[in-house]
C-alpha cells in the first residue's frame, strides 16, 4: 500500500502518465466538464475534498511548467490566488478570463480533469506538465 502522496490509484497513475505539456486541471465542482473527458471526480459533498487541499497533494508529485487560472479568481478571490501562487513558488502563472479558460478546457488537447467538491467561485487552475530532467 502506498504511504504517502497521492492515494488515489486512478488519480496517481495519471500523474504518472503524464508527459511534458499534457493538463490537469483541478476544479471546483461546478466547472462544466466535457462529456467524454478524462475526470477523477473526488468530490463527496459540498467542500469536501477542498480544492487548496487537493493541489497542494498534487503539486507534491507533478512537476508543473506552467498554470493557468482566470482573471476572476485573481480579482474576486486574491486570498485563494495569493495561496496558490505560494504554492507554485515562482512557477509561470498565465491568467485568461473564465470563458477563454472553459475554452482551454475544452479544446485544449491532452487534458484530465480533477473534481473537487469546493464550492468556492472560480476554484479552478490548470496545470501544464513540466519535466523533470
């Protein structure tokens, strides 16, 4: 059994999946998911898992070249948009409004979605794989 990290298996085997410039994007759960898309739906109920708590696990194993969140998270919720950019520690930081960032989402290549269950208006960030060498 793994001890530490990400424990969700389908969750873990896609980080590990990854390659360079493949996205994740972790969503609140009220981001509109394409049907067909590639989704780890963890939510259980409303702010249960919350979305800091699960990018923070994330980032803990996914090596991130780039994000990209929306000009709404950044004027409408500076404290979230302060916490994440902490988290990122210095990684490029691409900010698009909340149409251009659906947009991404749904023409934006190789992409898997992970669904939190916060209830937070535009929770929402996508990460760009980097690589490790």
């Amino acid at each position: 059994m793994k001890r530490i990290g990400v424990l969700n298996s389908n969750l873990s085997f896609i980080i590990a999946s990854m390659g360079h410039k493949d996205k994740l994007v972790v969503c609140d759960s009220g981001l509109p998911i394409p049907k067909n898309a590639d989704v780890v739906d963890l939510a259980l109920t409303k702010n249960i898992p919350r979305f800091m708590d699960t990018l923070k696990v994330i980032l803990e194993e996914l090596k991130v070249e780039e994000a990209i969140v929306t000009n709404e998270l950044v004027t409408g919720n500076s404290k979230f948009y302060k916490e994440i950019n902490s988290l990122l520690n210095g990684t490029k930081i691409k900010k698009v409004n909340h149409e251009k960032f659906k947009d991404i989402t749904r023409n934006g290549g190789n992409i898997t979605f992970v669904r939190t269950g916060e209830a937070t208006p535009y929770a929402n960030i996508i990460l760009i794989s980097g690589v490790t060498f």
